[in-house]
C-alpha cells in the first residue's frame, strides 16, 4: 500500500505578492492580466477576492466586473520561481522521492516510512508548519494511498489544512463530493454527466466499469476508476532523463533467435548499468526489432519499479518473442527504458535479500565503471 503526501501552496502567487508587500494582506488580491486591456484570465487570486465569485482561469474582465475594487496586479514570477524552488528544498529533508507537478504542487513518497516517521499527520503538520515559519507561505496537504486521493483530499483540506484519508476508507471519503472534484473532470465533461444524472461521485462509483467505457471512452473508464478511491500511485521527477535506449545493427542479419537473446541481454545490462548510474527505476521496458526489409516492430510493457537486470530481461525477453514474428532475417535489435521514477532505498530497508542484491548491482557497476563494461559478467540469480 502507497502512502503518498502531497502538498499545495495556497494562493501561492497571492502569497508570495504579500511577501514582498504586506500591505496586500487581507486585501482582494488579483494576479493576472491588465484588466485595463481586458484581454487574457485570472492566474490567481486571493481568498478575499473568492467571496466576490473569482477563480482563477477567469477572464479577466468578468472579475473585474465583479470585483472592481479589487487589488489587481501582473505579477513576479521570477520571485515565484524562487520560492518554489526554496519550497521544494525544503521538503527534500523529509524525503527525496518528490514529483514536482507545478510551481506550487509536490508529491512526496512515503511508502514503507511509516515506521520511522510515526504519524503522517504529525509530519504533515510538521511540514505545514516549517514551509509557514521559514518561508511565509500557506499550504494544504493531503495524504493518500494514491496521488488522486491525496490530491482531493488537499483540495478538500484548502485554506492551510490537511486531510488524511486512511488507507480503506478512499471511497467513502469521495462518495459524497461533487464530481467536478475529480480531476480530469472539466465544464464539458461535467455537464454531459450531469444531463445523465451524475452529480456526486458515489454516483459514477455505483455504475460498472463497462457502463462508464462504453459511455466515455478511456477517459470515462479512468474517472470510474478514480471514483472508486484508485489512482497512480507512481511519482515522476522532474528533469530528468526520460529514455535511455540501446539498439545493435548486425553485420549480417540474423535469423537464429538465440544470437537476438544474447545480444538484447548484453543491452539490457548496459541500460540497465546507465538507469542505476543515475538513481532511477524504470517501469516501462520496450523492444525493438528491424527486419531485413526494414519493417520495424515494438513492444512495450508496464513494470514495477526495478533496475534489476534480471527482472528486465526476463521481460525483454518476453517482448522479444512477441516481436519476432516473421520468418525474416532481422538486421537489429534494441531494447529502451523509460517512465523512470527515483530509486528508493528505502523501500528496501527491511528486505534482506532485495538490499544485498542492490549492493551487489552497485558493486558491479562500479567495477564497470572502473575496468570497462565487459571485466565483469553475471547471468542471473
Ligand atoms: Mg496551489
């Protein structure tokens, strides 16, 4: 079971305008375009200027027909970049699993540290409390089995508040709320529900899945999905590398499957090598064959987050056999990682085996490093 935290700065540019002028405090604060110009939306705005009916993504002009006396200003967002990025340095200290999802919004991972960490609601509240007395922002947080559910329950939690939704209980935390608290769920998608009579989510959760995807399509079988309390629960960092691929042209194409195997083995333990070099655990292994006749063909599958060789190649191997299905000399091979998340070793703490293998990766790689790729070999476990 995950345990995901995430945490979102309330009106976050409003806040930060505060910062560098605090006579904006209490005051109907509008970040966003000239409403002199009339052109372009809301980014932000602060609580005080709600109670007048504004969000954010709302034209500008329509809040400053409901808010004329309103503080409305363009903005710095090189402050804001800033104080994200300090935000971010902050919660790194609890743990270096986060997914930044935007200037103001971070996951956190916190699965198997419950133990050490206690209560998450007393870290929770630590976290609230270190982000306002260091840096003056307010924030909200929720904490979740998933990145759906602790994201809601933040929502839920705003102005500075936390919602814990204890792992069992995501459905009927969700049942009773409206469906556009789902996200994903828009204007569009919130009427074409409503004309069908879904107005809470207790009543997308009671449907089938098979009413919602024939219904909706994709999107409806993974609003179905996430009314019933499930959601990814896998973080993705931020700037990091997205792919790492290897591929092998022969000299002369092959047709005999074993020589394939060898060599997409030899290449997953290279990108295997490159994927523990920088900390990250891939979930998704792809293949890649070239004919002769220059047909190409893929295959890709989903995976728990692993750098084990071994458990690599025993899908790509798997991918391989789906691939090569002609009877037709085959002139490369590749094999591709990609959807990295963050190597956690955490997770590992408290499983013997799991550690000693890690260390003995880590040592192979380092004597890969050292002597060149081939001065060491393994073939499994
Ligand atoms: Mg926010």
């Amino acid at each position: 079971m995950s345990l995901i935290l995430y945490l979102d700065l309330d009106s976050f540019f409003v806040s930060v305008e505060r910062i560098l002028d605090p006579s904006l405090r209490g005051k109907p604060v509008i970040v966003g375009a000239d409403p002199e110009q009339g052109r372009g939306v809301v980014a932000a705005c602060s609580y005080e200027a709600r109670e007048y009916g504004l969000h954010s993504a709302m034209p500008i002009k329509e809040a400053y027909r409901l808010c004329p006396h309103g503080i409305y200003l363009h903005g710095h967002h090189k402050e804001y970049e800033l104080f994200s990025r300090a935000v971010k340095r902050l919660l790194e200290k609890y743990t270096p699993q986060i997914e930044q999802a935007s200037v103001d919004e971070f996951y956190m991972d916190f699965s198997g540290l419950k133990k050490r960490y206690g209560s998450m609601f007393e870290l929770a509240k630590k976290m609230q409390r270190e982000v306002w007395q260091k840096l003056s922002l307010p924030a909200s947080v929720g904490i979740g089995s998933n990145k759906t559910i602790a994201k809601i329950g933040s929502d839920y939690a705003k102005p500075n508040g936390i919602t814990y939704v204890l792992p069992g209980m995501e459905k009927e935390f969700l049942a009773p709320l409206p469906i556009e608290t789902l996200p994903g769920v828009g204007k569009v998608m919130q009427q074409k529900l409503n004309e069908k009579g879904f107005r809470i989510i207790a009543d997308i959760a009671r449907m089938t899945a098979d009413y919602f995807a024939t219904a909706f399509g994709k999107a409806g079988l993974n609003l179905w999905e996430k009314a019933n309390g499930r959601g990814s629960e896998i973080l993705i960092p931020r700037g990091v590398q997205k792919s790492i691929s290897k591929a092998h042209t022969y000299e002369k194409d092959v047709i005999d499957f074993t020589k394939m195997e060898s060599t997409l083995f030899e290449l997953t333990a290279k990108v295997c090598q490159s994927l523990r070099n920088l900390n990250l655990q891939t979930t998704v292994v792809s293949v890649k064959l070239r004919y002769s006749d220059f047909i190409t063909v893929t295959r890709d599958k989903k995976v728990k987050p692993t750098d084990d060789d071994g458990e690599i190649f025993e899908t790509v191997r798997r991918l391989l056999k789906q691939a090569y299905s002609r009877r037709v000399s085959v002139r490369l091979v590749g094999v591709k990682l990609s959807r990295f998340v963050e190597y956690s070793e955490q997770l590992t703490l408290f499983d013997e085996k799991a550690a000693a293998r890690k260390r003995l990766f880590r040592t192979i790689t380092k004597i890969r490093d050292k002597y060149g790729y081939s001065s060491i070999g393994f073939y499994g476990f």
